[in-house]
C-alpha cells in the first residue's frame, strides 16, 4: 500500500473515500486517489477536487472481458445485434471497462483491411476501452502473413482460429498460424472442437427427425471438445506458440489442459458463466424457445461446472470471460433462417457482457467460492496480463484508474429484458445475484453511477498490446 509521507495532504483530481479495495491480492480499508486518470496512491488523508463516498462499499478493478463478439459478421454471414456503441453501455452497467472483441476476416479478405475495418466502427462508437483478436478464416487471403506480422507489431497481439465451422482452419493452417504468431509474441486463441465429429453426428440427428433446440447439445457431443482439445495443445507444444483455448465446457477437457500445461506446454484456457451456472436443460423449452440458451460448445453437466470450478481454483484454467454473442431472438438474429428452421440454421450464442461480473460477484464473493481477490485475478488481472493489456486488471498506483465500486448487501433479481445491450432478453431471467456495481469509472471518468448510464460514444481508446510470452508458469498457482 503506497501512499504520501505521513501527515501531507495533497490535491488530486478524484478521491475514492473509504470503501474495502482490492489490492495486490489483499483487501484493505483505503482510499483512492487519482490523478490525470491514472491511480496516484492508495492510503489515506487525501484530498481531491471531487470526493466520492464508498463507505461500506467494496472496490474492485474494472472488469476485462477478453472474449466479445461486437458489430461482427458470423459465419452465417449475419451481423450480431450489438453495435461498440451499445456493447459499451451493457459492460458499463456491469462492471466492465475494457475488452477484446473481434476483427473478423471476411473470405479473401486482406487482414490489414479487416482491422481497419472494425476499428473504425469502435473509433466512433466504443465508450471504453478496447482492442481486438484477429480473427482469421482465410490464410490464403493477399498478402496474409505481411499483414498478419505488421498488424501484431503494431499492438494487435492475438489471433483467433477455428477448429470447425465454415470458418474452421486445417492443422497444418493452424501450425503455421502458430509458427507466425508465436515468434512475433502474440497469442494464438482456439475455438477447438472436432468438426468431423459435430458434423457426422448432426447428419444423424437431422435423418431422425432431431431438429429442437435441444437436440443442438447433442450435435456437439463433449467427445469433439476433448479430442480438439487434446490436439490443439499437442500442437502448441510442437510450435512452441503460446495458445488459449476458448470457452472450456467439459471436465475431460480441463484434464487435458492440465495435463498438457504439466507437460509444459504454453497452454492457458478460459470458460464462462454459461458453463459455470447453466446445463443443457436450459435448451429444453416448448417450441422455439430454448434456442436463447444455443451456443457453442453447449452447456454441459453440473459435474461439468464442478470440474470448472476446480479447475480455476487449482490454477488448469486462468479467467472468466463472457463470449458475448448477442443475436436477437427474431427474424433479424436467431431466426435469419425462420422460425422453423432446424437447429443447425439457428444463430449460436446469447449476451453475457452485462452479466459476467455480477454473476460471478454473486457466486465468488457473496456465497464464498473463491473470494474477493480470487474474483478480482480472474476477471481484471489474469485477462489484463495474459493478452498483454498494458495499464489495466489492477487497484495499484500507476495503473489506469478503471474502478468499480459494489454494494455487497444489494441483491437484484433479473427480469426478462433487463440488460442494456440490443439483444432483447436475458438469459438470466429469474436469477438473483446478491452484491450489485453501482459505479464503474473509465479512467476515473464514471461511465455508470448509480444506474445511469454516462459513457459517451467514442471515448474508449484502443489498447496496443505488449509482446505475450510463451511460460506456462505464467498465473499457475492455484487461487487461496
């Protein structure tokens, strides 16, 4: 805890005043002052030109979601419902200041123009702070590995790859990914699941008639995880390239990861909520409804989010993520191929942006699972540091000031559509969640207070990111 000489009172352009703040691991009774949106010390006996009381709140660094979909076409060639504008909004309102979403290269498409691209849509619109994943589906694209260099150069230190879909890449694409980004310090992120697998056993499914919702977490049986998984990992430690393997579902596939990181592999993994909170019963609904709940992987079993938990606890998974898919549920998102249509025309994925913090505030700090710091390392710090985030994750002088602040008795139970994003509902209907954000602050600007939404489109800044290494050790150790 780092704070003016004894006895020196000085002038700062905010102080945050008496809340419990979260800070290099421990949780202590301090303000916060700030300065030029920077945090200037952490103590007490300050002074500041605007003072804002946080006596009996509890201080956390602002969220860093790493995974989002915002203002991106799909595969299916259909655009998500959120634009940077109102994603901005929803991650306000939760708890979130900064994240990675994606450029995501279109067929033939130069990479270079794919970024400039999306950074032009979140120049205008974004109200926090943001940068991006390449997200590339085709390496045969003009001038790919060029692009693919100077752009990581230029601050833009992940990449994004799909084992499957229309999109999914084959392994020797893959290796050669890895070859290239590896050496220039970026960070190779995997949407890993069999196609082969997905793909003979929807033709069974379909052929019998199994066209529900439902029938979509039967498509994507936990075997495709486990063997992509599996591969995927035994790849990296091939190229030596550091990898993230995207929204972990299953508990073979937290056994892998451990295993190939006790191997030394330069293997880090995230899940999500979903996973955490959510089985595959949620998908069995009357009619059309269940298709809310469709992503990819789908929801698994409650001995799956054992094994989730355990594995974030025990360090084989190092954060929390949202992967944010917002599609509308009309015509105009999860039903672009008609109300009828079977579940493979059916968009995957559902908002999560807004809900990821309270939802893991409610779990971790509210019913004790982990804890306050362990809350705060794997939904600011670990993202913070693993993509290179400079600045970010952290309550410590120097840092960015992105702070939120918590009312830890308030409880908030969901409504049916009572997100900000423009998706429409809630995947969390009738869940409710004890410890609310009740400020976020951008670099000590808030963008939410007490409800109201205050962040102005076009203030976030992009985030150019430093070189990421390839050390599994890198957040190992199991949480306290």
């Amino acid at each position: 805890m780092l704070c003016p000489e004894q006895g020196t009172v000085m002038a700062y352009d905010l102080v945050i005043r008496g809340g419990r703040v979260v800070t290099g691991g421990a949780m202590v009774d301090a303000d916060i002052a700030v300065a030029q949106g920077r945090i200037a010390a952490i103590g007490t006996g300050f002074d500041g030109a605007e003072v804002i009381e946080a006596n009996g709140l509890l201080v956390t660094p602002g969220g860093v979601d790493p995974h989002c979909h915002i203002e991106q076409m799909s595969g299916m060639g259909l655009m998500n419902a959120d634009t940077f504008e109102t994603a901005s909004r929803s991650a306000a309102m939760g708890g979130t200041t900064s994240v990675i979403s994606f450029a995501a290269q279109g067929k033939g498409q130069r990479l270079s123009d794919t970024v400039a691209d999306y950074a032009a849509r979140a120049q205008h619109g974004a109200a926090i702070d943001h940068a991006f994943h390449i997200s590339v589906s085709d390496p045969d694209a003009p001038a790919f590995e060029a692009d693919l260099r100077a752009l990581i150069a230029a601050g833009h230190r992940s990449v994004k790859v799909f084992t499957t879909y229309n999109i999914g890449l084959d392994d020797a694409q893959i290796l050669e990914i890895l070859r290239i980004a590896g050496a220039a310090g970026a960070l190779t992120c995997i949407h890993a699941e069999n196609d082969a697998i997905i793909s003979a056993t929807r033709a069974r499914l379909l052929a019998e008639g199994r066209t529900r919702p439902l029938d979509h977490a039967a498509s994507r049986p936990r075997a495709a995880e486990i063997e992509a998984i599996a591969r995927m990992c035994r790849l990296a430690e091939v190229a030596q390239a550091p990898v993230m393997i995207f929204h972990v579902s299953t508990a073979e596939g937290v056994a892998e990861i451990a295993a190939a990181r006790a191997r030394g592999a330069p293997i880090w993994a995230e899940t999500c909520p979903h996973y955490l909170f959510q089985t595959e019963a949620v998908l069995d609904k009357p009619g059309r409804e269940g298709a809310k709940w469709m992503c990819s992987p789908p929801q698994r079993t409650e001995a799956d989010q054992d094994a989730l938990w355990a594995g974030l606890a025990m360090g084989h998974l190092q954060l929390v993520s949202s992967d944010h898919a917002p599609y509308r549920f009309d015509e105009t998102g999860k039903f672009s191929n008609g109300l009828d249509a079977p579940f493979p025309g059916i968009a995957n994925g559902m908002p999560g942006l807004e809900l990821r913090q309270p939802l893991m505030f409610d779990a971790m700090v509210s019913r004790g699972r982990l804890g306050l710091a362990a809350f705060a390392r794997l939904t600011a710090e670990a993202p913070a540091d693993l993509y290179g985030l400079p600045g970010k994750g952290r309550i410590a002088p120097g840092y960015d000031a992105d702070l939120v602040l918590w009312d830890p008795a308030h409880t908030h139970t969901y409504g049916a559509n009572d997100l900000h994003d423009n998706v429409g509902y809630n995947p969390f209907e009738g869940t409710t969640v004890t410890g609310w954000p009740i400020a976020t602050l951008l670099r000590g600007t808030p963008v939410m207070r007490d409800g109201a939404y205050l962040g102005q489109p076009g203030a976030g800044q992009w985030l150019p990111r430093d070189v990421i290494g390839t050390d599994p050790a890198d957040l190992t150790g199991s949480l306290p």
